[in-house]
C-alpha cells in the first residue's frame, strides 16, 4: 500500500470510527475476517478438484498424452495455490500483537498485515485459474476422444 493512500484510508477509518481505537480495530478485523472466509472457499475448490481427481484421474489420464499431462500439472498447480493460500492467509497473527498506544502507527501495522494477506490470496487465486484451467482442458480433451454413444 502507497504511503498517501495508506495515510489516507488510516485518516478516513479514524474518521468513520470517531477516533474509537476499538471500532477501529474491529474494522480491520472484519476486512481480515473476509480474507480468511475467500481462503476457505478457495480451499474447498481445491479440495473438489483432487476428490474428482480421484474418481475420474484415471480415466482423464488415459485419454492421450496431452490429457495426462494437463491433469497433472493442473492438479500440481491447484496444490500450489491451497500451499500459498495456507502459508500465506491463514498463516496465524493475532491482531492483538499489533495493538500500541498510536492509533494510527497501529492502523498503519494492521492494513500492513491485511495487505499483505490479500496480496497471498491474489496469487493463490492466480494459480487455482491456472490450475483449474488446466484441469478443465483435460476434461475436454477427454469429451472430445469419446466416441458418441
């Protein structure tokens, strides 16, 4: 986050908060909140793709050699992104470590950490598009070499 803008969404959550450091707080709390709910669905996606995985993997890989190798990286890059949505998003940190007597040198340390987790939650999603997309051009080829019934 930019210094102006960082110094400017601290000023307007001060303002919007009537310099209650407590409303404040709970302010970004919530928007840590929203990241951490957005991981959990990302994580589920991911979880859908290797029980399906699972169940048809086989049959996919069997496909061609082209399909084989979708699924594979594409399963392997939907892990990537659990691994960088766990490691980066849920990774634990207490807000209440944050907390000092500055309102706004403690704003400035709690947009940091929600910055920083939204950017992880960025590239985590990145990586499930590419890896999902993948995945879903190996399903296709699949459709594609079944002969009609």
């Amino acid at each position: 986050m930019g210094d102006a803008r960082a110094e400017d969404e601290i000023r307007r959550i001060i303002a919007f908060a009537n310099g209650d450091k407590a409303r404040a707080f709970d302010m970004v709390e919530k928007q840590l909140s929203v990241l951490a709910l957005r991981t959990q669905v990302l994580l589920s996606l991911c979880g859908i793709v290797v029980t399906v995985t699972g169940f048809s993997g086989r049959t996919i890989a069997q496909t061609s050699e082209w399909a084989r190798g979708l699924i594979a990286v594409g399963i392997v890059v939907v892990l990537v992104s659990a691994a960088i949505a766990i490691g980066g998003v849920l990774r634990l940190r207490w807000l209440t470590q944050e907390l000092g007597d500055d309102l706004q040198a403690t704003l400035v340390r709690m947009l940091s950490l929600r910055d920083s987790k939204a950017r992880y939650l960025g590239v985590a999603l990145a990586a499930f598009v590419v890896g999902f997309s993948l995945y879903v051009a190996s399903i296709a080829l699949m459709l594609v070499a079944t002969p009609p019934l």
